[in-house]
C-alpha cells in the first residue's frame, strides 16, 4: 500500500487504532480509564470549534466515557446510520465531523459502560 493511499476509517483502522491507544497507554500518556473527552476535547476544538459534550446533544453521560470503552465497544455510542454503506458504494465520501454529525446522539444506555455494541464511530472518535 503506498505511503498515501487513502483508507476508509472502518473496521481495517479499528486493529491499527487500538495499538496505537495501547502504545500511548504503554508510554503513560493516557490509562485506559481516561476520561475520553480530556483527550478529545481539545482536538474538536482546534478543529470544529465544538467538544463531545455539544456534539452528542449535550448528553452528560457522555464525558463518562473512557478510552477502555470506546475500544471495547461500550461506550453506548451508536453507530453509523444505516444507510452509509449504500452512501460509500454510491461515491460519497465522510470526513470524522461528518460521520460524528450524521450519527444518532442517544447513548445506547443511560450511564456508560453498557454491553457491547458494536460502534465504528467509537473508533473515529479514538483516531
């Protein structure tokens, strides 16, 4: 694959994310119960000018995520809207603000962690 190649942020990111979350966690950068948002935050502001918080509908809950489960699929996250497939195979292309924007902000459970379920934007969340 050269060095430019774009990747679509699915499932073939989710492996190459996650070691680079436990290689952050390895060098004490963050622990795995990190607080998502303190990380997050800043480069949603930097880039959009908004946080989790006011992204997700300012859902309190949801700064009780934690990169343990984001990675473990527990966040409560949903994830992406149903007809995104048919969109991507249609030539349309998302950016993660895009993604984040077009997905439903009800958490899947009312107080994170939650079973598990299944959330590519999770992981969009982690890059």
């Amino acid at each position: 694959m050269p060095s430019d190649a774009l990747v679509p942020s699915g499932s073939v990111t989710k492996a190459w994310t996650a070691v680079a979350i436990l290689q952050m966690v390895e060098q004490g950068k963050i622990e795995l119960s990190t607080l998502a948002h303190t990380v997050i935050d800043p480069v949603l502001q930097r880039s959009w000018h908004t946080t989790l918080f006011e992204l997700w509908d300012r859902q309190p809950n949801v700064n009780r995520i934690t990169f343990q489960m984001l990675l473990g699929h527990t966040s409560g996250i949903q994830d992406y809207p149903a007809d995104l497939q048919t969109r991507v195979e249609a030539g349309e292309e998302f950016g993660p603000k895009e993604l984040m924007d077009m997905t439903a902000k009800d958490l899947m459970c009312t107080m994170p962690p939650c079973r598990k379920l299944y959330s590519s934007i999770g992981y969009v969340l982690l890059g």
